[in-house]
C-alpha cells in the first residue's frame, strides 16, 4: 500500500535535548512538508522541501531542522532551541506545491 | 499577504440539521482551494480541491463551493459520524507550501 508513514506515534523530549522525527513516503512525490499543530491554532508550516537536497523555510522554523537526502525520506529534528515543542506534529508529501498533500498520521511531542 | 480564515471555529448541530461552514482566503493567484477532514490525533484526510469560481464539488453529505473570496463547506442532514475539524487550505501562484485556515470544530448530536 502506498502511504505516508510518520514515526514515533508518541515522543518524549528532556530538558537540553535533541529529537529526531522520522517521515517516510513512497508515492513517489517531489515535495514533503512538516507542520506542526498546537490547540486552537490550525497547522503552521515548519519546513518543506521541493526536491532532493533542497528545502525552504517555513513560517516557524526557529528551532527546527531538517535535511533532504533522499526523496522517500524527510526527518525533523526538534532542537535544544525550541523552547516550546509540546505539539502535534505532522509530515506531508505532494506531487507539486500546488497539489493536494497526503498526510501522515502524526508525532505527539511532549516535553518530560 | 496570503490569508485563511474560517469560520465559525466551533459548530455544534442537532443531527439532521444543515449548515455550512466559511473560508474566506486572500491570496496571490489562486491556484487551488483544498478541503480536509481531521479526526482528533490523526493526520487530515484530502475532502475536495476547487481551482475556480463557480466550481461545485459533492461527496456524501458534504459539498463545497467556490467563489472569488470564499469557499463554503455545505454540510446537509449531518450524522454523528460527520463531528470532526474541517480544515481549508490554499495554494498560491508563487508555489510556496499549501497556507491553511485553523479549522471549524463540527460536533454533531443525535
């Protein structure tokens, strides 16, 4: 089955600490995307990436990194630097920008 | 700048009563307007994608329509199973990322 895979279901970060979200795809889609949703506020784009090697910006991406090295696989590290990572967390794949995203089934991050 | 608002962001209904729920959106050349469904702690389902004014698009209980400022979620004889947030979302001429609105919460009673 074709889908959208995000991993851990459920994360723990202590005080000072480094996590990794994992997102993986295979539909064979250009662009990935990370969001995250807190109460109330809609989802707020993190990061997103067009193509291998390569990704922008989004309006929240203090504190957050990301790399691209292949095409099925997009992970999200959650740095020391965000003081503030209790959140829902999801990944997102598209053919294009412009197209509709196939969504994963989330990462709750909460903080220890 | 680009922009989504919907409204109401809560929306409760007796079974069976219609409604309809708002996207109001600014944006630099609309490429698509796209409608998602999400259920607590999961991630959203793809409902519709508009791309013009005039456009009506129906599945089930649920249709939506687009004008050049807003796009309206039309939910007829709404059942229980139907209670979730509704999310609206755009995409632009500039082909940055999909700009979402925050959501209606829809409960739905019997």
């Amino acid at each position: 089955d074709g889908g959208i895979t995000q991993s851990p279901k459920y994360l723990f970060r202590k005080e000072g600490q480094n996590v990794t979200l994992s997102c993986e795809q295979n539909l064979n889609h250009d662009a990935m995307y990370w969001y995250r949703q807190d109460p109330g506020q809609g989802l707020r784009l993190i990061y997103y990436s067009q193509i291998v090697n390569d990704f922008q910006k989004g309006d929240i991406a203090e504190g957050y990194s990301v790399s691209r090295e292949k095409k099925e696989s997009f992970p999200l590290t959650v740095t020391s630097a965000q003081k503030n990572p209790t959140a829902f967390y999801l990944c997102a794949s598209s053919f294009r920008t412009d197209e509709k995203l196939f969504f994963g089934s989330g990462t709750q991050l909460s903080v220890l | 700048e680009d922009q989504v608002t919907q409204s109401p962001e809560a929306l409760r209904l007796q079974e069976g009563e219609s409604s309809s729920l708002n996207c109001s959106y600014t944006v630099s050349g609309l490429r698509g307007l796209f409608w998602y469904r999400q259920d607590p702690g999961k991630g959203p389902e793809f409902l519709f994608t508009l791309y013009s004014a005039g456009e009506e698009k129906e599945k089930e209980r649920l249709k939506a329509t687009l004008t050049k400022k807003e796009s309206f979620l039309h939910i007829t004889a709404p059942k229980p199973e139907d209670s979730a947030t509704y999310l609206c979302a755009v995409a632009n001429q500039a082909g940055t990322a999909l700009i979402f609105g925050k959501g209606t919460t829809l409960s739905v009673s019997s």
